[in-house]
C-alpha cells in the first residue's frame, strides 16, 4: 500500500471518529468529556 493511500485513510480514520464522537455522544472518546 502506497504510503500516500495510507496517510490519506489514517485522516479519513480519525476525522470519522471524531465526528462520530461529536454526534454519537461522549461514549466513542470518554477522554473528551
């Protein structure tokens, strides 16, 4: 796997977890709350 394809997933990764814990609520990150 390109390092670049990687790089861009591992973004897409985390921006998709955080928005998940912004909408789902505080129960995908207990550290934020």
């Amino acid at each position: 796997m390109p390092r670049r394809l990687l790089l861009i997933f591992g973004v897409f990764l985390i921006g998709a977890v955080a928005l998940a814990a912004c909408v789902g609520g505080d129960d995908t990150i207990p550290a934020t709350s």
